[in-house]
C-alpha cells in the first residue's frame, strides 16, 4: 500500500550485525520517533538507556542470564524453559554481536508502563528500519536485578526496564517467518 | 523523513467519529498489519474481536466501568483515580461515539502477551491512521469480567483482552499534545 505497508512486511528480527557503529545522531533521532508514540493519559512515561560499549553488554548479559536461571518463572514459562540451553551457555551473549543496545524503561507504579513502552518499542523498531537499521527485542536481556548495576547504567529507582532492544546494520536478515493467518475470534454487529 | 515519520508526528488518538461504518474489508485489512507485528518466539499469540453493534459496545462499557469502581487498583493508580468521575457517569460509554472496537487479546499464560498485544495494536493504530482512519486505545474499556459476556463476544477462557481500540472515521482530530523532551537517563561507550 505504501512505504509503511512495505515496512511492516518487510522488518525481520535482526541478531547478526556488521561491525559498524551506529552514529549517536541516528540513534537520537530514532529516540524521538519512539516518543511520538501514543502512551495512557498522553504521560509519556519511558526513559531511554542507550549502551553502545561492547563490555557493558557482556556484563549486562551475564547479569539478565543468572537472574533468569534462578527466577521461577523460566520453570512456569514454556518459551523461556526453551532458551534454557542458551542461558546456560557461559559464551553466548544474549545480545549477540549488536554494536547498540536501547533499554526503554518506565515507571513502576504505573498500570500502563508495559503497554506504554511497548508501544514506544514499536515505534522505535519501525523507524530503525526505515534507516536501514535492525533490531531485535531481547526479552532475555531484561531480567537486570543487580541495584549496582542499573545505577550504573542509569536506571532510575521508580523505574523498570521493558524493553531491551538490540540494533546495528544488519549482516544477516533472517526469511520472513510463516505467518499465521489472522485469529478474529468473532465478529459481533 | 517519509510517510512513517509524519503519519507518527501527524497521527492522534480520536475519540470522536463520523456516524458512517468501517467497511468490514478495511477491518480485517487492518488486522493483517497489526499480525505483521514482531512478537516473542515468533507465536504470535494475538486474537481478535470485531465490534460493530452499539448495543453490545454500551454493555461492554457498562461492565468495564462497573468492574473498575469495584477494583482496588483504581485506588492505586493516580490515572484510573483521575477518571473516577466519568467511571460513575452512567451516560457516558468509555468508547465515545465509535462505529467499530477492536478487542486485542492474548493468551493469559504467555509472559509476553502485554507486549506482544501491544506491539500489534501499534502496527493496527498506524495502519489504520494510514487510511485516513482514527483510533484510541482505551484502557477503560478492557475490564471485562463477566465469564457471559467474554463468551458472547467470543474472547476464549485461555486469554485476556489486552487492547480495547476504537476506530471510525475522525470528526475531530485533537491539537497536538505538547510532547516531553526525550529522556535518556544515560549513554554508555
């Protein structure tokens, strides 16, 4: 239908990146595009971390692995159960090789903060790759406990982080995966 | 930039409609984009339900409305206190004048089913924008606890509806909201 139609078709889950650095410029741009998100009482509730040093990353995967394997939760959850292997893995980053790294957080206490910064997630991935840019949300990226740790990299408090989302210029764009057709469940009228 | 960058800056949440119907082929055209949605392990664990029929939407506003004055969280939230009065107004329907509701839902079981909704009802809410139609999600109308009324409008017992989004075509379109600077708590590298 147009570009976004093309877009949306089009964006894979990007987690092979080349060397590359993303310019600081771009992604600031691609921070404002996310903002212009609609969020619950217009709050626009998300703060931004962005992590472009590679040893960081590796801290910061280390700390979301452990914190994983020990939650309960990977036990009760079939898909995290299933990256169990990977979690495991002492070598396997679970940023893979991404030169950029975006942690969307937001507060606490809000009802709407997963809602919120997803949605702001949304945007910002669309507008990567609208620049030739990938990303990937990390899911397994987020379980950051270590107080320390998130002080360090500047997560507030009040704050959580929702969204770990990784970005680079793509190596590798993955097969569209099969889609399954729409689930509308009932029409009513 | 292109379309995305001004469907995104030019885009507002409508809650005031023409009277006239959204063809039924443009709904499910617009359901497509939203399952173009990226979502986690590649599930996509999204339904759907369509609802075009007033009488059901003022129930389902009533019923919202009522499950949420009941609700203690309301207490906890600063935005849900904020919207008490019009939780009482029994005349006004949480989905304002709007020919057509989507119900985005998600399986309760999966951790990633907020996100994974959310990101959908983005790529629904700017595929929608893009045909000169006009949507809000609106959260006060996702309480919906009557074990009938869920089965009447079709939502299955292993799932939750995540976003309510009302969609029509705009009567009025909102100023633009004043927007925060972004926040990036901090950079690292």
């Amino acid at each position: 239908m147009n570009i976004f139609g093309e877009i949306i078709h089009d964006r894979r889950s990007v987690r092979d990146f080349e060397e590359r650095a993303v310019p600081l410029s771009v992604i600031k741009e691609i921070i404002a595009d996310a903002c212009e998100a609609p969020s619950a009482g217009n709050r626009q509730p998300w703060g931004f971390v962005v992590i472009v040093d590679r040893d960081m990353m590796k801290r910061l995967s280390d700390e979301s692995k452990t914190r994983l394997l020990e939650d309960e939760s990977v036990i009760r959850s079939p898909l995290l159960r299933m990256y169990r292997g990977i979690l495991k893995d002492e070598q396997h980053n679970v940023f893979y090789n991404a030169p950029c790294l975006v942690y969307i957080t937001g507060p606490k206490r809000f009802h709407s903060t997963s809602a919120d910064c997803s949605l702001a997630a949304s945007y910002f991935m669309i507008s990567a790759a609208l620049r030739g840019l990938g990303t990937c949300w990390v899911d397994l990226g987020s379980y950051i406990r270590d107080p320390g740790l998130l002080e360090e990299i500047g997560v507030p408090d009040n704050h959580r982080i929702i969204a770990p989302v990784i970005m680079g210029y793509p190596k590798n764009i993955p097969e569209r995966p099969q889609r399954k057709e729409p689930r509308i469940f009932k029409i009513i009228g």
